[in-house]
C-alpha cells in the first residue's frame, strides 16, 4: 500500500543520508502543485515574499502525513477543509 511504501521511504531516509536526499527529492518537487500555489500566493501579496517555502511545505504536508500513517485513517472532507485552514492561517501569521 502506499502507507507501508511511505513507511518503508521515511524509514530509509532516517537510516541515510543518501536516502533522505533521494526521499527529499521525490517528496519536494521544485515545480510540484504545493510549490507551485505557495509560489502563487507570494506573487499575488497573499504570502510574505521572505516566507520559506519548504518549512510551508511541512506546515501543509504534516498533518496530512499524520493522519494517514500515525493514524491509519482515511481523511474526511471536513477534516482536509480543517487542516487547509488552519495552514493557510499558520502561514499567513506575520511575526
């Protein structure tokens, strides 16, 4: 399943370091959807120029990830509209 191949992927990017350079390559595409939006956002003033994009990637991925593999759980509609809300709000805080 794609549980156990994530699961399997993570575990052998802890293990080394030449794994987690191939798993951040697959996993962070430079031209990927998520990169893309964020890219997107910046442009049209929604998201501060100076935001790191691959922190924003773990702040929009990580629950996600948590939900399928720490849970083992299928995500609801109202969970997905939840989670985008709140990193939309997470991103768009100005410290």
């Amino acid at each position: 399943t794609v549980r156990e191949l994530f699961i399997w992927m993570t575990t052998k990017a802890m293990q080394s370091p030449a794994h987690a350079v191939l798993f951040k390559n697959v996993r962070v595409q430079p031209r990927g959807p998520t990169v893309i939006v964020l890219q997107q956002a910046i442009a049209r003033g929604e998201l501060s120029p100076n935001i790191d994009i691959e922190m924003a990637l773990h702040v929009i991925q990580g629950p996600f990830i948590s939900k399928r593999i720490v849970d083992n759980s299928d995500i609801s509609n109202a969970e997905v509209d939840s989670m985008v809300a709140m990193a939309i709000r997470a991103l768009q805080l100005k410290i």
